[in-house]
C-alpha cells in the first residue's frame, strides 16, 4: 500500500511512531521512533512514494516503498503498514540525503540502503537460482559461492534470476564479475520465465564491478545476464550482486 | 536502426531540428535494444556508448555502453504497448483489404 502521510515536528496522539532528529541518538526511544541524523530542525515529516511538489524548509521526506525491513504499524488503532526506506530532508531549497535509524525491538536498527541479493556469504536458500536452459547454456554454483554462467554455441543467451525484486525505491543494480567477453547485465521484467531483451542492459568486458542505471524501475523484476557466445564455449564469473538506493 | 541521436545527458532522440545532438552508431546489441520500438520508448531511454560517461540528476555517474530508461518505464511500456496495438490494427486493416481484393 502507498500512500502520503504527513505530520509535525516529533508524532501525533493517534500514531505508533515519532520522528526525530539531532546528530546523537536518542536516549530512551520509544518502539517505532524514528532518528534522522540532522542537525538541522525537521519542520514537518512525510512518508510518501514520490517526492513532495512543494515541501517547506526543514520538511523530512520518508521514501515509502512496497519492502523494508524496519517496516511497521503506524497507527495505535488499525494498521496502515508503513515501508520507510530512505529519507531525505529540504534543506536551503534542495532535498539532501539524511541517514535514519528505527528503534524496534529493543535496538537501534540501520535503514539499508542497499540490498545483497547474491554474494559468497548471502544464503541462497529459498529458490534463489538462474533460470538455464540446460545444454547449451549453464548455471553452475562454485565453492566460494559465486557462479559461472555459460554458453557452449552462439547467438547470445539470456539468464535470468528465479527470484525477483521490488525494485522500487532503488536506483542502482551493481554487478561484480569477471571474466566477461561483451555480456550484457541489466534487468527484465518478472512475468515470463524467458525473455529475449532486458529493459536495461550495460555491456562489459573483462573483470569489475559495474553500474547499471535502474531507477527509472517500479515493482518486481528479475537480474538478467545476456551471455556472449564468441565462437568458443565461455563463461563468466559473477561475484556480487546489489540493489542500492 | 543503425543511428540515434543523443544530448549531453546520453538522453535519445529520433530528429535533430537544430542541430545540437550527436549522432551515434548504435552498436549491434544497441540496434537490437531500439529496434521496432515507437518514438516514446526510444526517447525515454539513454543510450550510452562505450568509453563514455553521463551523470545522473543525483549526481551519480555511469558508464557506458549502455542502454536504460531514464523515464518511468512503466509509461514507456504503456506507449510501446499502444504502439504495437495500432500496427496490429492496421496490419489486419491491410489483411482485409488483401481479402477482399481477393475475393476469399
């Protein structure tokens, strides 16, 4: 659910949360308060999906997506679930990013601004895998878990994630690899098992960590890997991958 | 296609009126990408080419050869989809013509 709420300065008598601000962390924290890190006094707040047209100096901007993981209840009384993700606070006539803490459960939790969906250390339990096609084209888990996707004879072939992503709210696909020969990275839409283009897509060669632009994005998609085929069987290495904000 | 025109932002455009776009050679994954796709899909995207750069309105940089939507994609999506509607409709308007032509 999104939608746009607004208040004043640190709550309000119906809701289960306050903001507040300040560069050193509250003492005492109620369940649900949110900290931005500002030294600058937070006029007003608003938890909304899209940028305010006209915030006032001082205005916090929580960026409500569809996931987060410091989500919660923000009335006493019945639920509007609320998905902070970012913030961003209008200060001297332009929105700066602030970095934000929740108070759940006892602690202190970090806002992520980034998600790891694939690395050596991420448990990849729960179906996350490549769509393959078999021969001539697979997917293979390494020991130090990155995984090597190849392709034994031409055109190119596309992998596609199983799993997929609520990429709104990110603007950032990173990739890290190696070994690639004009492979495309980028992403593609969720509902089709197979697709023959990604709807964004970056050419590389050779080894590194690459950005590809994706926020223009909303909703579920999957990562996609257009694997090359340059005249010999080939594969390449993929390390790391992350959503960021 | 072969060519695309694009601003200093790597933004796409289908006409240069005044003269102040580059022209590019779309690379062959590139033409692949923008191929059959209406004027509205194509000018939402930037095309990047390769050893080239262009910033983002939030300052972050990226590197080419790339091809991204810079646009809401979903409204991209919705006109492409429109596009392909109409050419389907026009398609089984020169069907029916053909037919009748034909007298099947």
């Amino acid at each position: 659910m999104i939608f746009n709420m607004t208040g004043g300065g640190s709550g309000g008598a119906a809701l289960n949360f306050e903001v507040v601000g300040g560069t050193t962390q509250p003492v005492s924290p109620k369940e649900n308060t949110i900290w931005v890190n500002t030294d600058q006094e937070i006029t007003s707040w608003i938890f909304s999906a899209t940028e305010p047209e006209t915030p006032e100096e001082g205005m916090v901007w929580i960026f409500n997506g569809t996931s987060s993981i410091v989500e919660f209840n923000a009335l006493k009384m019945n639920g509007i679930q609320v998905y902070p993700i970012s913030a961003k606070q209008y200060v001297g006539g332009a929105l700066v990013d602030k970095t934000a803490k929740s108070y759940q459960g006892g602690e202190w939790v970090e806002w992520i601004f980034d998600i790891t969906i694939l690395s050596p250390t991420v448990d990849e339990t729960g179906g996350w895998n490549w769509y393959e096609s078999g021969s001539p084209a697979s997917a293979t888990k390494n020991s130090d878990g990155s995984w090597s996707l190849y392709r034994t004879t031409g055109p190119g072939y596309l992998f596609r994630t199983k799993n997929v992503w609520d990429l709104t709210g990110y603007s950032i696909l990173r990739v890290s690899l190696s070994n690639a020969v004009e492979d495309a990275i980028g992403v593609v839409t969720a509902s089709t098992a197979s697709v023959s283009n990604a709807l964004a897509q970056m050419l590389v060669t050779g080894s590194g960590t690459y950005d590809v632009d994706i926020s223009a994005f909303n909703g579920l998609h999957a990562v996609a890997i257009n694997k090359n085929y340059n005249g010999s069987g080939h594969s390449v290495k993929i390390t790391e991958i992350k959503l960021i904000v | 296609m072969g060519k695309i025109y694009i601003d200093s932002e790597c933004k796409c455009h289908t006409t240069n009126p005044d003269g102040s776009f580059r022209e590019v050679t779309l690379s062959e994954k590139a033409q692949a990408f923008f191929t059959n796709k209406c004027k509205t899909f194509i000018e939402g995207h930037r095309y990047c080419p390769e050893g080239e750069s262009y910033t983002r309105e939030d300052g972050k940089v990226f590197y080419g050869e790339c091809a991204v939507p810079w646009k809401p994609y979903d409204e991209l999506d919705a006109a492409q989809r429109e596009y392909e509607r109409q050419l389907l409709k026009e398609y089984e308007a020169a069907l029916s013509k053909i037919e009748a032509a034909l007298e099947v």
